[in-house]
C-alpha cells in the first residue's frame, strides 16, 4: 500500500525493481503510510552495485534556513559538496561539524513550520507498530505515533529528505500537522529505552533462533516433555560412558583409527587451500566519492576505554568521505568507564554510541544485532576494540564486492598480528594467522567453498546480512557461523587484500580463555549445522558440508585427538621397549598415528611459513619450531572448550586489550614494522 504514494522521480526503477534513495523510509516499510502526499515516501539505494542514483532535482531548499546563520560562501561549498557526494547539503554540514543536528533542525523547524519531537512525553504505548516491526522505525528513520486521536509521523532527516521537507511543507501545508522532526540520537534513544528497548533487546538476541530455529545455538525452549528428554541424554550419556569405560582396546583402535582419517582430511584440505596458486587482484578504476555509499562501521566494545581514543583515531584515518560514513558504537549499561573514555572525546557527527539492552546473552553477536537496525548503509563493517584497519580498507572491500558479483555477501580482510614480539605465544599467534588469512582463505575462497570468517574486519551486504537474521546471540564465535549461514542461503564469502592490524593476548592466562572461547564456538557451530546432515548438503552443497566437518570439526577434533594419538603412541613406545606394565600391548594402528601428526606439525610449519614468506616476515619462522608444545596448549583449551559447552555454553570469556608493549608511547617500531608490512601486502596485489 505504501508504494501508491510514490510517484514521478520518487519512483525510479531499474529492471522493475525500485533503487532510488529518497526520504527516510525504505522498501519493505510494513504500513501504509496515511495522510501524506506524493514524494514523502522513499524508496532506498539498492544493495546492488549501481551505487550511483539520479541526483535530486532543483536547488539546495535544505539550506534557505541557514541563509542567515552561515557565510553564503560555506552555503555554497555545501551545496557544491552535495551535487558531488549525492546526498543532501545539510548532511554535509552535519557530518562535517560546522552545524550539529540539535541546531539545525530548530532552524529547519522554524523556517518549514514543522515542530521538533524530542520523545520527553512519547511512551511506548503511543506508537502503534508491534514490538517486530520497531527494527523497521530504526532501520528506515520513520516513527508512527498516535498522539491525541491523529497519527503523525516523526522523521529522523537523512539523504535529501530535508530537502523534501522544506519543498513540501510549503506545498503542502497541512503536512505540518502530519509530520515532526526529531534527531538520529533522540530516534534511537527512545527505541532502546522503556518498552521498546525490551523489544529491540529481545529481537537482537532471539531473533534468529524464532526466524531460523534449526540455524541458531540458542537454548530450547521448555515445554511439554522436556524434563523427559533431559533424563533421556542424561541416561545415554551415562550408558555412553560405561560403554566406553569398558571397551576393548580393538574398539578403542577402531576409534582412534577413525580419529587420525579425520584429522588427515583436515590437513589435506589445508594443505590443498594453501598450496593453491594465487591469482593477483585485479585494480580497479577509484570509485569517485559521489558514486560511493554510505558505509557502516560497526564496533562493540566492553570494558575497553583504553582502546576507545586510537580505534576512534583508525576509524577517522578511513580514506572514505566522513559524509557517507556511519559509525555505531555498541557498549554496555553497565560500562560506565568505556562511556566516559567516549564522552571524552566529545560529539563525533557520524558518530552514534547506542546501549545494547541487557536482555539475553551478554555476548559481541548480541550488541552488533543491537546495532544492526539502526545501519544506514548500504554495506556494513565489523572491527574489534584493538583493531588498526588499513586506511583503504572501506574502497578495497568495495572493489572484492565489484570484482565477486551480487552472489557475494561478505569480504574478509586479513588480520595481522601487531604486537608479536611480546611473547613466544604472540610470535607462534602472528605465524598462525599469518598462514590463515593470507595462505589458507584466500586458497579455500578459491575453491568456492564457505570460509570460517575472522572476528574483525568482515565486510557484508547489509540487506543480505538482515536477511539471514545477522549474527546467532548466542554463538561465541559468531563469525564462523555466519560464514556457514550465508552459504546455505546461497552467498559466497570472499577474501581481499587490505590489512587490520590486531593485538594478540602475550600471556598463556588471556591466550586459554580467547582459544578456549573460539573452540567452544566451533563446537557449538559444528553442532547447529550438522543438526540435519541432508538439509546441510542440500543447502551448502559437497563444498559446504565438506569443509564444515573438516576445517571447523577438523580444527576441534585436531585439538582433542591430539593428546589421545600421543598417549597411544606413548604406550606403543613403552609395550615395544618392555618397559611398561605387563598389560600394555603395541597398537598395530601406529604408524597411521604418527602420519597424522607428524602431517599435522608439518602442514602447520609450511602453512605458517608460507605466510610469512608473504608478509616479509620469514625471519620469524624459527617460532614454528615451537609447534609440538604449541599443540599442546591447543589441546588445553579444547578440552576446557569442551567442559565449558556442557556447562556454560553462552559464557562470553573477554579477551584483555590494551596490554601489548606497543601502547607504550616510547615503543614505535613494532608499530612502524607491521605498517610496513600491510603496505608491503598492499603492493603485492597492484
């Protein structure tokens, strides 16, 4: 019903699907939208890469307020900012700092007539949406409320829609009693507060499991028989156990053999992936600022207010205009020392700090879905509290969206590891994730197989993000999941060249509990997605189902089976020698232990080295020698992942920032050194 509304250039369409960005609301808004004339209603950009729209006609009208507030000069540089970025002039002044949004919407309600809703009297029951559709108000900028018998409507200005205001409240005079104006801020204060707070809460960590049930790790729901299946899983676990306390060493063979064939499809895979030639990224032609679109940039921190000023800093150096840049800060209630490290920095006009609900998990997934409906961008971005993006990163991921087509839904940068010299653990750390992200995902994306995303620095559409029901609340590895999810929507996930520098835990204490949280994740990933092995084919494929049991059960079941196959072979070693109990006997299965894991330390090294050979590093190869009791620790946090899952399956163990050697002010060159190598990287694909 909303879609009679529009009209003549309110309507352009390209192949009968309408991509036109206009006035606040977006396709799919759920109402219709009474009482307003033709050319109020929008429909947004489109999530393809026809990024470009048709400019909006006539002149600047959003400036006539300012005509006596500002220099005519700065009036004209907006106006001629605007005709270059495509969106409206007042947003270039906003965006830019010269006017805030509080000032400038009193000066526009003061010139059109429309009055200011700052939500001081509004509660939940005025507005008459339901509680599901409240993600479309924050989405789309668009409020309904029912305020003494008449429903108007509240608009948060963003794109040319203050253009469209001033030109149509002249034209249509009784809109002043249909429309108010209101903030971004007080918009997103009032939907996060009170009742539709609990709303927003409740959608950003459930709705997944009530949207895609089989695809989420959320807790089942009781209901009638639960306490009988919960006796029944207790009861076969016990039988499970006593079976297994009494099996033959035949069985136990039998188990181990299967264990070490799986472990062997895990390093043939990435082994395969890595050895993979590389094709160079093709260079694209630079997208001019007026044919880029808006970007979100989205960040969830916890008890970080030493991370807050340089992430803030590395956001500021993106080489993206600050006009079309939208950055959501997520942080707890309860966090106050992050709140001031943020309100230190004063107001930051694309900016917006948001108080994820404490309903659900407290867990990263939960705060981005808390952020998520209130991304205006066409394309959204994920970085960590202790993230260093490249500058370029933003129009790098632009051009993997360009090069890998529309099937694409996510582009994965690679992490490197800045602080490496601080411990033997962040050495072995910076090896590893040097072989992952530029040796083994660029070579599994080549295949066409689903990748285990990174934490930071992924890249999505936002529409096809949305559409899959964002990130599962209660995965702690949330990325991984995610990889898996777009697959069997069928979307791919890409690789780019583009560098974020990360800090890596120094101490064993931090490096368990991170470890340990990222296994527990695998397993919980493994188990949603293996739930229905046949739908799982059906839906992701050979490639999917494939390499979900050997890269993300693999990785797992490496870690578990790794002291198991060594405590075999110890044994073997001692009933050959004579030098054990009467009881021990060799295992005939010994030499297919050994291959696996003298496989696995081998693919570990070569994997590590070939990527530092590619970060120019390869002087740090001598870490991989530590690989055997690098292992081993790997195993520790298995086995603790493990006992966490039947225990504290949600628990959201916090990794510790800000306690490498490079945040001390006299200490530039580990700093300077892993910039050097991200250009080096850079290079390497031009």
């Amino acid at each position: 019903m909303a879609g009679r509304y529009l009209a003549g250039r309110d309507r352009v369409e390209d192949g009968g699907r309408v991509v036109a960005p206009r006035l606040a609301v977006a396709e799919g808004w759920p109402f219709p939208l009474p009482g307003l004339p033709a050319g109020v209603v929008p429909t947004p950009q489109s999530s393809n890469d026809n990024w470009l729209c048709d400019p909006e006609p006539g002149p600047a009208g959003e400036l006539d307020c300012l005509r006596s507030v500002l220099a005519p000069s700065l009036l004209s540089a907006a106006e001629a900012r605007c005709r270059e970025l495509g969106i409206g002039a007042d947003q270039v002044l906003i965006r830019l700092g010269v006017i805030d949004e509080d000032a400038y919407l009193q000066v526009l309600s003061l010139h059109t007539g429309l009055a200011i809703e700052t939500f001081a009297e509004i509660s939940r029951a005025d507005c008459p949406l339901p509680d599901h559709h409240l993600l479309r108000a924050a989405e789309h900028g668009l409020l309904p409320l029912r305020r003494h018998g008449q429903l108007i409507w509240v608009v948060a200005p963003r794109g040319f829609a203050a253009r469209r205001l001033s030109r149509l409240a002249a034209a249509y005079p009784s809109l002043r009693d249909r429309v108010r104006l209101t903030s971004t801020r007080d918009l997103s204060q009032f939907l996060l507060r009170h009742e539709a707070g609990e709303a927003l809460g409740r959608s950003a960590a459930d709705a997944l499991g009530g949207q895609f049930p089989d695809l989420s790790a959320a807790p089942v729901a009781e209901g009638p028989g639960s306490r009988r299946r919960v006796l029944r899983r207790v009861a076969q676990t016990g039988i499970l156990t006593v079976m297994m306390t009494l099996m033959s060493a035949s069985v136990l063979d039998m188990l181990n053999s299967m264990l070490a064939v799986w472990f062997l499809a895990f390093i043939g895979l990435r082994l395969a992936a890595s050895l993979r030639p590389t094709r160079p990224q093709a260079r694209l032609p630079r997208i001019p600022d007026g044919r880029l679109p808006v970007y979100t940039v989205i960040a969830a921190l916890y008890r970080e207010a030493a991370s807050v000023a340089p992430l803030m800093q590395a956001i500021g150096e993106l080489d993206y205009p600050r006009e079309k840049l939208d950055v959501i800060i997520v942080i707890e209630l309860d966090d106050l020392e992050t709140r001031a490290a943020l309100a230190r920095l004063g107001p930051i006009p694309h900016v917006q700090v948001l108080l994820a609900p404490p309903l659900g998990p407290r867990t990263k997934p939960k705060a981005l879905n808390c952020a998520l409906p209130f991304a205006r961008g066409i394309f959204t971005a994920v970085f960590d509290a202790e993230d260093r993006p490249d500058p370029g990163q933003l129009r790098a991921a632009l051009d993997a969206f360009r090069i890998g087509g529309h099937e694409v839904a996510c582009a994965q940068a690679s992490l490197c590891i800045e602080n490496q010299s601080d411990s033997w653990l962040s050495r072995m750390f910076a090896a590893e994730y040097a072989g992952q992200f530029d040796v083994f995902l660029p070579g599994l994306a080549s295949f066409g197989a689903p990748l285990p995303l990174g934490g930071s620095s992924n890249h999505f559409r936002t529409a096809i993000l949305r559409r899959v029901g964002g990130w599962d609340a209660y995965n702690v590895t949330e990325d991984a999941d995610l990889g898996f999810r777009l697959a069997r929507f069928g979307y791919r996930s890409t690789t780019f060249a583009s560098t974020t520098l990360e800090e890596a835990p120094a101490r064993f204490g931090g490096w368990l509990r991170q470890r340990s949280r990222w296994m527990k994740g695998w397993m919980q990933t493994w188990s949603v997605h293996m739930r229905r092995p046949g739908r799982l084919w059906r839906e992701a494929g050979a490639k999917g189902f494939f390499t979900l049991n050997a890269v993300v059960g693999g990785n797992v079941l490496s870690a578990l089976a790794f002291p198991l196959l060594a405590a075999d072979m110890a044994v073997d070693v001692l009933a050959r020698s004579g030098g054990g109990p009467g009881w021990f006997a060799a295992s005939p299965l010994m030499p297919l232990y050994l291959i696996a894991i003298v496989a696995g330390f081998a693919s570990t090294i070569v994997v590590g080295l070939m990527g530092l050979a590619r970060r120019g590093q390869l002087r740090q190869g001598w870490i991989l020698a530590l690989t055997p009791l690098y292992w081993a620790c790997l195993s520790i946090a298995a086995w603790r992942a493990l006992y966490q899952l039947l225990r504290e399956p949600y628990r959201w163990e916090k990794t510790e920032h800000g306690l490498s050697q490079r945040t001390r002010p006299n200490d530039t060159s580990q700093t300077l050194g892993s910039r050097a190598v991200a250009l080096q990287r850079q290079r390497r694909y031009r």
